[in-house]
C-alpha cells in the first residue's frame, strides 16, 4: 500500500513514467575487469524488444559478450557505439509499457531488423570498415592519428576493429606532426619471400650458428685492379670485380678445411669434391642466391663473367629455380650497400656463408708504424655441429692471407696468365 501511494504521488506530479522504464546496467563480465565497451547495439533506439533477447555487443579485454534485455518494453539507448563504460553503469532503459508498432509483431519486426528474437541468432554478415565495422570510438581514433583503416585487423567479433585496435595501431606509428599524411599498405608476400621468410627462421632454430670475424687489408687488391682494369675489360668485355678475388679465395679455403664445405643430412655428413658457391645478388624480387657451378675450375675472367650473367638475370626476373638450386657455399657481399659489419645467415643446408662488408680506409700498425689502409672486414657465419671453432677460424684466416697476398697465394705469382692477358 505505501508503494502504491508513492506510485499515486508521484503520478499525480506527472513523472510517472520513471517507474515504467527499467534500467539496463553492465554486469560484470568477470573477476578483475571494471570497464567495457560498447561494440555494437544490435537494436535501434525506440525498437520494441523481448526478454532475454541479446541487445548488445560488449568487448572486455578478455572476451566479447551478448547483453540480454532483462524484460519486454520499448528500448531507450543511453551509451554509443565505442563508448567505453563502467561495469555497472546504465546503458539503456527499457519501457515496459511500450507496444509493438500496430500491424507488426514482435518478432517480425526484429527479424527484419537482423535483431535476436528469443535468444536465437540471425546470420550476422560481416561487412569492411566502410560499412561500418569499426567501433564509434575506433573511427576517432583513425580520423584523428590519420590511420588506414583497410590495414587494420579488428580483435572483435566477426572482425570488428576496436577502440583498443585503433589505440594499438596509433602508438606503433607515433605521433604524427599536424597535417602530415600518414599512410599504410597492406601487401601480400611474394610466394618467394614467403618462402625465403621460411627457410630463414628454419635455420636460427635447426642449427647451432655462430659467427666468426677477421678483416683484410684490401690495397693489394685495389693496385692490381688500378692496373689491369681496363686491360682486362676490353679483352674480355667484363669488369674485373672484387667478387672474383673472393670466389678464388673461398675455393682455395675450401680445399684446406673441407668441413665448412659440407652439410647435415639426418645423421650423416655429406661433403663435396667440388665448389659450387651461390653468391648473393639483389633482385626486384629481393635477394637471389645463383650458383656458380665448379668455381673451382674457373678462372678469374670465367668467374665475372659468370656471375655477370646470373646477376643480369636476376635483375630482369629471369633466374630460375635451377639457377639457385645447390651450392655448397655462399658469399655475400652487403658491402656494396654500405655495410660495415654484419652476422650473415646461413644459406641452408649449406654449413657456412661469408660476409664481405664495405672498404673504409682506416689507421692500421704496420711494421711498428701507423698507416692508411683500406681495410674491409669479414664475417664468418657456420654450423657449429658441422664446423668446430678452429676449423672456421683458419678457413677465416685463409681468406685474410689469400686476398692481402693476391699475386703469390691466387695468381701463383703470374698477374697476366692468371687473367688471361
């Protein structure tokens, strides 16, 4: 009776209606989570809905959630799509005298509006960031940071890109200056890269690679190629190149610690009589690794004009899988982008790869003295199962030696029989 008299009073004063709508509050989705968001209303404001039926999406950082309407009544929304809110917070007020709309179920209307009747779910179609997947909040964010949306993957249901998506993707790209058009581009690998992407994590966690270095002074290099340059380029139509001194001292290495040129293959060791060495040469698909068959057969104009050939094809995209099949060792040349020094990785299953680096001249001791030198260091990258500690130094060594020594070591002391002047 007192109820009702308060009911009476406060009718007559006109504000009944506070006690036809019902409040619809947040309830807590679990243990340690005190806020959610509002991922999608999935009715419209003044719609008539039923009890239980799923009103709302609610993304918590754990799980996204259907709310259900407590009771039957006409619905009034007080939160947006986005909004982030408290759990026990009032979202919506449902009025539990509100009808149907005249001539239209209950039922018929919320099927028609892709709403849930009953509990049971209608197919919901997933849509692209224009038609609207992204939260009110998240759409903020990505007009305000100037993000790409399309380059966005929502962590909601069906997809949907969150207000946490956005503010994940606005710090990895930083703060923008005002005005600055920064944009992204989601692209596919190359089935190329997708595979070199895969040989290359499959060589950090199968073998044991460590990596060795050591640095050669280059002069002795530079004046034989100062002198014979040219000679050697109209006899023979290619430049005489520093890959050739190295493919000469790699073959030369190989042959005094034949384990680096060998290879794992289940519980056996498979080493080779000959030198078939891949050299690393960049492509518009990215970097190819062409072998130059029997380097150790060759001579120094065989070689450039090899690797001219395989570098030509890889620049037009042309080089083919049998030109990369094999290879029992790779040299890599990051010196011709300016790499100082590096750690290569191991062309697989191959047990070795050696990095050569950019030329600086720099002060080195000679003889007691300080001199001037054009120094160039050099990485050693192997299989430590393959390939003990002394065995990668001295093949190390062996190329230091080869390459400040070219004349006597290579050429055997003979300059124009050697480049078949």
């Amino acid at each position: 009776q007192a109820e009702d008299g308060i009911r009476d009073s406060v009718a007559s004063r006109g504000l009944g209606d506070v006690y036809k709508r019902q409040e619809m509050k947040v309830p807590s989705p679990g243990e340690s989570i005190t806020e959610v968001e509002i991922a999608q209303w999935l009715v419209a404001e003044g719609d008539y809905i039923q009890k239980d039926q799923a009103i709302a999406e609610v993304d918590s950082d754990k799980a996204t959630l259907e709310l259900p309407a407590e009771t039957s009544g006409t619905i009034s929304l007080k939160a947006e799509e986005g909004d982030a809110v408290a759990v026990g917070s009032v979202v919506c007020l449902i009025d539990t005298e509100g009808k149907p709309q005249e001539g239209e179920s209950s039922s018929s209307a919320q099927v028609e509006k892709n709403h849930i009747v009953n509990t049971q779910p209608t197919p919901i179609v997933k849509s692209s960031y224009a038609s609207g997947t992204a939260s009110i909040a998240a759409k903020k964010i990505i007009t305000e940071k100037g993000i790409d949306a399309d380059s966005l993957i929502g962590s909601g249901r069906d997809g949907r890109i969150t207000k946490d998506d956005a503010v994940k993707a606005a710090a990895a790209m930083g703060s923008a200056p005002k005005g600055a058009n920064r944009g992204q581009e989601r692209q596919k690998l190359s089935m190329l890269r997708r595979k070199v992407a895969e040989r290359l994590v499959a060589v950090k966690n199968e073998t044991a690679m460590l990596t060795t270095f050591n640095e050669a002074n280059m002069a002795p290099i530079f004046a034989l190629r100062k002198e014979y340059k040219e000679l050697f380029t109209e006899k023979h139509g290619v430049g005489l190149g520093f890959m050739s001194f190295f493919t000469k001292a790699v073959v030369r290495a190989l042959k005094i610690f034949p384990d680096v040129n060998s290879m794992i293959d289940g519980d056996y060791k498979i080493s080779y009589n000959y030198c078939d060495i891949s050299v690393a040469v960049s492509g518009p698909k990215g970097l190819m690794v062409p072998v130059v068959r029997s380097a150790e057969k060759l001579s120094f104009m065989e070689i450039e004009q090899e690797i001219k050939r395989l570098a030509i094809r890889a620049r037009d995209g042309q080089i083919t899988v049998d030109d990369m099949t094999g290879g029992t060792f790779t040299i890599s040349n990051g010196g011709v982008f300016g790499s100082m020094l590096s750690t290569p990785i191991i062309n697989p299953p191959q047990s070795g790869i050696l990095g050569m680096h950019n030329i600086i001249e720099r002060p080195v001791a000679v003889n007691g003295k300080v001199e001037i030198k054009p120094m160039m260091y050099l990485a050693l990258s192997y299989d430590h199962r393959v390939i003990d500690g002394k065995e990668s130094v001295g093949f190390l060594v062996a190329i230091k030696e080869a390459l400040e020594n070219p004349v006597e070591i290579l050429m055997g002391s003979e300059i124009k029989k050697a480049l078949e002047l």
